[in-house]
C-alpha cells in the first residue's frame, strides 16, 4: 500500500514536532512554612501570679449573671456590653484558666445575639485574619437594648482599611501575632523587633498617643507584651513594667489609658484587662497559643 506524498509530509511535520526540544520544568515550588509547634516558654517569667488572679477577680467582678455578659468598665463602661471585643476575649481568658462553665455560658449567650467574632480580634487566640484590617465602627454597633443595658458589638465592615495601622501600637502588635497565627516567624521577629524600638521607656507614643494629647494606650502595650511572650523572646522587662504599673490595685482591671506624670486614666476595662492576662499567662507558662492552621 502506497501512502499519499501530502500525507506522508504530515507525517513527518508531526514527528518533528513532538521530538522537538522541550522547554526545562519548571522548579519546584518552595516548602511551605512551618506552623511553629506551640510550646510554654522556655524560661516562665516568676512573681506574676498575684497580678493574673486580681486581674481575673476583675473580668468575675465585671460578669452580670442575669444578662450573662461582662459590662465594658465598672464606671465609663457601666451597662455597656460588647459581644465582640470585650465578651469573647474573657470567654477565650476563662478557657485558658479553667473557668470552662462560665466560658461556655457566656458563649451561649454570645451566639443568641449572632456572630461573636468580626474578622479582626480572633488573632488573638490564633485565627489567621485579613490585613491590612477594616476600620470600626466607634463606639461600636448596638445589637439590642435590655432594659437599661445596652448590647453592642464592635464591626470591621467598612470600605476603609487600616492602612497606616504600623502608626498604632496595638494594631503593630497585632500584626506580629497575626505573622505568627500564619507560620512566619522570622516575619513576626522582624515587626516586633521594628515596633519595640520605638518604646520609649514609659510606652509607645505612636499615632494615638499624639492625638489623644501625651496619652498612652495600654492596649498597644499588652499587645506587644504578649506578642513578645509568643514568640518567646527575652523579656522586655521595661515594657512588662509599664504594663503592670496600669493595674488598678482595688479592682486587679488594668487601665486603658495613661500619662508619664499620671499612672493611671479613664477605667480599667475588660478588653485590656483581658489582653494583658494572656500576656502574663503566656510569660508564666499558663498559655499556649494553638494556632487555626493547626487545630
């Protein structure tokens, strides 16, 4: 059987082709970062037991059993309950120090009012969230009204975003927990180590700090506290002094604001009370962060 010139020519095209040189493979994609195995600090850091139990007392102290939430402050923030950051953080605390039953009524009563958590303060107990984050509404969202009590919660929904959030301490902070949440350590070692040179040796005087007129905030304080303890680096013993230095010593709240000539200001309230016990719990030993990537 004779083959058609023209056909045989195809075949010799098609031939050619498929011996052509082929382009070389691409490289391997690079090993994902590892998820650090969470581990209690190597070295707990002693003498904070005392400030852990009266800051507990606080969070217990601020706990309405009728409406099963804790209020905001015991005066600026008195029949102001916040679902979100206020609720869910001490329900996170409680978990932590064995309060299970109080943790599991307050989170019931969380979820009757709808989402506890806003795609922002979840960093906190290891969750991965978006950055940079939303801004809020201030002073938060009102859910309902019972009785005298207002029920509110904080929503990071809008269309703007934090885009200077390395300006605040507690959000500079908060990015180093959330590289950490994420498996980057030396990126979290990295913000951390930019943002603790900026202390000045009484707090962080960052964009808040000018705004409010010489103020601190202590939120940026715990954060960068806790944040250090997770990533179990030295101690910053000057930053963990100031920190301290803003627990009330009648109720173990610890303050939310304050100057250089004056310790302390406004309130202790349940948000900041609460970052800087996982702080203290996490320097002591008491906590360990499990990040989402491995539960």
């Amino acid at each position: 059987m004779r083959w058609p010139t023209h056909f045989l020519s195809l075949l010799v095209v098609l031939f050619a082709a498929c011996t052509a040189v082929q382009p070389p493979p691409l490289p391997p994609l690079p090993a994902s970062t590892p998820v650090p195995v969470p581990t209690p600090v190597s070295t707990p850091v002693p003498g904070l037991q005392p400030a852990i139990d009266a800051g507990l007392s606080f969070l217990n102290n601020q706990y309405n059993r009728d409406l099963g939430l804790l209020q905001e402050s015991p005066n600026i923030g008195a029949q102001r309950y916040f679902i979100t950051n206020d609720n869910v953080l001490a329900a996170y605390v409680f978990e932590q120090t064995g309060q299970d039953d109080l943790a599991i009524d307050i989170r019931e009563v969380m979820a009757r009012y709808g989402p506890s958590t806003n795609n922002f303060i979840e960093a906190a107990w290891g969750e991965v969230i978006p950055w940079p984050p939303k801004h809020f509404e201030d002073p938060g969202s009102l859910i309902t009204n019972v009785g005298e009590d207002q029920i509110l919660t904080i929503r990071h929904e809008g269309v703007g975003y934090f885009y200077d959030w390395s300006a605040y301490s507690n959000l500079a902070c908060m990015a180093v927990v959330n590289e950490y949440n994420q498996g980057y350590v030396e990126s979290a070692r990295r913000l951390y180590e930019i943002q603790m040179s900026t202390f000045d040796g009484r707090g962080f005087a960052d964009k808040a700090h000018d705004d409010r007129g010489d103020v601190y905030e202590t939120l940026g304080v715990a954060w960068c506290v806790y944040a250090g303890a997770l990533l179990q680096t030295p101690v910053h013993e000057t930053a963990l002094s100031a920190l301290l230095e803003q627990q009330d010593p009648a109720t173990g709240g610890f303050h939310t604001h304050y100057r250089a000539a004056e310790s302390r200001l406004a309130d202790p309230n349940v948000e900041t009370t609460s970052l800087a016990l996982l702080a203290l719990l996490t320097l002591s030993g008491q906590h360990v962060l499990v990040s989402a990537e491995v539960r």
